[in-house]
C-alpha cells in the first residue's frame, strides 16, 4: 500500500526567508505526485505536480518541489516566504499502475510565517 | 466557475440522527470522492465514484453510505451519526480516472455531533 509521510507537523519561518517542507513517498515505482495548500477554513488548492521527466517542477505562487527517486522524497521549495504563504500544506501520491485512483495524503505540515 | 459545490458547510447533529451531505461539480469530472479531515490524521479517504452507478468503498467508509445517480451529484449519507464522525469533510473530483488527474475540492463541511 502507498504511504506519504510528512516528517514536520509544524514550521515557522521569517518572511523573507527560503523554505523548504519534507516529504517521503512509499511505492514500489514512481507515482504520481502533488503538494496541495489549503488556507484556514478553504478547500486544497494544487500547487504543483510531478509525473515524469525533469526533477524540479514549477508551481504556482512561486514553489517549485524536486523529486529524488534515490530518497524517495518530493520536498517543496520557496526561495522568499511571504506571509500571505501561512497555511496547512499536504503532499500526496497516487500510484501509477492502472487502476490507481485513489491519492494518499500525508498528515500535512502546518507553516506559520513571523513577519 | 462554480467548480465543486458542497451543502451544508456547517451542520450540528444530534447522536443517532440521519443527515446528508450533498456535493456537486460542474466540470463533467467522472470521479468524485469524499473525504474527512481531522487534526493530525490529513485527509481519509471516504468513497469514491468512477462514474454514474459506481461506488466504492475507501479508507474510512464505515458508518457512511454514498450513491452516483449522475455524473454531477454525489451526496454522503450519514444514517445514525455519531460523535465519532465529528469532522471537517471535503468533497473532490478529478476529470481523470487515475495518473496524472488533479483534485478539485470543494470548501468543505463542517459537521458536530454531539
């Protein structure tokens, strides 16, 4: 079975300041994978996904996330946090095998930013 | 650009009473899911739908009922609530059927079950 773990519950960075939240897949190939963001009381939004081919994706608002299939990682990257960035953030995978429907969330990583 | 619509977005229960969730997308996605978040956990898996008249079942679907009557409804049926189920619960759907398709969620419900 798939597994995303999400290592930080919390981090709090400085405005300005470059951030980086962990994530670890568990899948046998490579799967599918997302980092959603969800603000207080709204829905996931995508910032970014990743398929196949080049390592370092590009997102919206600025994130970009690289994936390293020898760690099995897809961490999402800002180089400049904004405070407007506070929110819960979740990565996710889905299998790559067909029938894989279902996307696996980890538990999240919740950002406070101090202005 | 109503996306994926949800009803209520807050509820309070009572033990034992029946309720539904309703969710709606525009977007002519085949599937559609549900899920529940809870602080700490992420989101779970509910049900999910493939399609008109295709249900199955998820991580945490018991004590949760769901059909797909049509492509653009899929409601979440609590038949006797309980404080157990006390959660935010999301509604999601996706054009494709797997790969590389994204979520579109909904707002989210909130639902207390005292």
């Amino acid at each position: 079975a798939q597994s995303v773990t999400q290592p930080d519950i919390h981090i709090t960075v400085s405005e300005g300041a470059s951030l980086e939240l962990r994530c670890n897949y568990s899948y046998g190939a490579t799967p599918y994978l997302f980092w959603y963001v969800q603000s207080p009381g709204q829905g996931l939004q995508l910032l970014l996904k990743y398929f196949s081919g080049d390592t370092l994706v590009q997102g919206i608002k600025g994130f970009e996330a690289e994936f390293k299939r020898s760690q099995s990682s897809f961490n999402l990257k800002k180089p400049s946090v904004h405070w407007s960035d506070a929110a819960e953030y979740f990565c996710a995978s889905r299998g790559s095998g067909a029938g894989s429907y279902q996307l696996t969330f980890g538990k999240g990583t919740k950002l406070s930013v101090i202005p | 650009n109503a996306g994926v619509t949800q009803t209520p977005k807050f509820q309070v229960l009572k033990t034992g009473q029946s309720m539904t969730l309703q969710c709606a997308q525009d977007m002519n996605h085949e599937y559609m899911s549900w899920y529940r978040q809870d602080p700490g956990m992420g989101l779970r898996l509910i049900h999910y739908s493939v399609g008109a008249g295709i249900t199955d079942q998820g991580e945490v679907p018991n004590g949760y009922n769901v059909s797909r009557s049509t492509t653009e409804d899929f409601p979440l049926r609590l038949l006797s609530a309980a404080p157990s189920q006390t959660s935010v619960y999301f509604c999601a759907s996706s054009l494709k059927l797997a790969g590389t398709g994204e979520l579109f969620f909904g707002e989210g419900s909130r639902l207390t079950v005292l």
